[in-house]
C-alpha cells in the first residue's frame, strides 16, 4: 500500500475485545482502504490483526479465534504502518469520532508514542442521520447493508470499511436523485423538504391557522342576523321631505282598516296638502290622497315578523 500521497480519504474500522471490568478496550484488528476523493475508487488498503496485552480478554467468538489472535503481532509492531496510512489524511467510517478513534489514540498512547492527526473526520453515522434520515432502520451498518441489499456485515475490519463505502454510495444516489424531484420523492421518505418545491409541515399550519378576530367577517352564511329596526318607507320620505314650519300643514294619518295576510292592520295613511289656514277657513282642505303602502312594502313587513 503505497502511503505517499495525502489526497485520498482513509475508510477505517477496528475490532476490539468487550470492555474489561477497568473500561479497558484491546484492539483486536485495524483494517483500512485508501479512496480517490474524485472517483470514488479503491486504490489501496492495510489489514492486520493485533493480539493484545491480556489474551484472555479475547472472546471465543471472534471469527479467527484467540490462536490466531496470539499469533499475532502487537500493536507497537504495526504502529508505524497504521501511523503512515492515518497521519494527514481525512478519516472516514461508521461512528468513529465515538469509538474507533478513541481506541486508535488509547493503542498510541500505550506505546508512548503520539497518535496520527487526521486532517479531517467524516463519520458517515453522523452523515446519514442529518441527511438521510431513519427510513432505512436504526443507521446500524448491518441494517443499512440490508436496506441497500449490499449483503451481510461480517464485522471484519478490511470488510466492514469497503461496505462502508458502498453504503454511502448508494446513499448520496438517493439523495441527489431526490435534490432533482424533491416535490415528487421527498415527500415519500421524509418530512425535510426543499423550500420551494413543497409546502413544508410549519408552512401548512401557518396556512390553517385562522384569521385574527378583527379580520373574520360578522356576516356568516347560513346564520340569520337580527335586522335594525323597521322604518315605513312613508314615514322616511316623510322625514327626507319635511317643509318648513311656515309651509303647508299635513294632517294626521288615518288607517284604512285593511288587514294584511297576518291579520294585522296594514299602515295605509293619507295625507294632504293644503295652503295656510286662514281664519275664514279653518275647516277647509284640499286633500290629495298618497298610497304609503304598497306590495313591495307589505312583503318587508312579512320578512321581519318570520325573522322574528
């Protein structure tokens, strides 16, 4: 594995025996690949087991077993070459910056030697969990393998770092795909959608909020409103045509006697106009009969006593 260029991105993963009762972790296995960050290809990659200082720490479970495991060498043996391939270059993989580089760094520190920098970190658990969202289960690498039908996680170093990569492949295929048609595919996979294209869940409830009490109208349909009171159209063209006090004098206004259809006496007035009285002539008019009332009139009247 050549380690002379520092552009490529290294896709890590160790393997490590179960805390002991102190909180101690023993590294197990360190497998890494070197990736072109424009092609996103493989162009090298370093495995190798690691036996720890207690070997009795090693679970029965491991895929090689602890005959492997003794044979072979020790983290200060295979410290350089892990110190080559890290030091510099960005650091890739599945929940690292919690577990795998805390790890490496303890590994170093055993050894008292100083532990490679990276010059970056890309934690792909991180990654999905802002982007890509729960949709394919708990983020677990197993379960994200299935999701994507890539195949089952062996929990092997060198293996678990290429699944990693296939993983975010297939990942950042979905989300470009979905940045193109974010109306259409968003909506299906989750509730982050892009502005614009879709009415966000904030937007919608801003939309069905109703209106603030001043702006709803009074009026409602379907709910009847109590009227003002009712004023004859006579008696306002009356009042709209009143003449002066030295004008001519009308006499009161007398019913006729004519009911309507509900049986109550129908306001038929009428009216004249005379010249001013003189004393010779007092008792004297010249009357002009008005009709006040007509069917337009009667049918007011009739809505307000339904309305009442």
């Amino acid at each position: 594995m050549t380690t002379t260029s520092r552009d490529e991105i290294v896709f890590l993963d160790v393997e490590t025996t179960a805390p002991t009762s102190a909180g101690r972790w023993w590294l197990l296995e360190f497998g890494a690949i070197l990736v072109c960050p424009r092609k996103l290809v493989e162009v090298g990659s370093y495995d190798t087991l690691i036996r720890p200082g207690d070997l009795s720490a090693v679970s029965r479970r491991f895929t090689d077993g602890v005959e492997a495991i003794a044979s072979a060498p020790p983290f200060k043996d295979v410290a350089d070459k892990i110190f080559g391939i890290l030091d510099g270059r960005v650091w890739a993989g599945h929940n690292i910056q919690r577990f795998d580089c805390p790890r490496i760094r303890e590994a170093f520190a055993d050894i008292g030697r100083p532990a490679p920098e990276p010059a970056g970190v890309i934690d792909s658990l991180n990654v999905l969990a802002a982007e890509f969202g729960r949709r394919a289960g708990d983020l677990k690498m197993a379960t994200l393998a299935t999701y994507f039908g890539i195949g089952k996680q062996k929990h092997r170093s060198l293996d678990d770092a290429r699944m990693n990569l296939e993983v975010l492949k297939h990942c950042a295929t979905v989300l470009l795909l979905e940045s193109s048609l974010p109306h259409v595919l968003c909506g299906r996979h989750q509730s982050r959608q892009a502005d614009g294209a879709v009415v966000t869940t904030r937007r919608m409830a801003a939309q069905q909020t109703p209106p603030p009490k001043h702006e709803v109208h009074q009026h409602r349909p379907g709910v009847l409103t109590k009227l003002p009171p009712f004023t004859p159209v006579h008696d306002r063209a009356a009042t709209a045509t009143a003449a002066p006090a030295h004008a001519a004098t009308p006499t009161p206004t007398t019913p006729c006697g004519k009911r309507n259809s509900l049986g109550k006496v129908v306001a038929r007035a009428v009216t004249a106009t005379t010249a001013p009285l003189s004393s010779s002539n007092s008792t004297s008019t010249n009357r002009r009969p008005v009709t006040a009332t007509t069917p337009f009139h009667m049918i007011l009247r009739h809505s307000r006593a339904i309305l009442r």
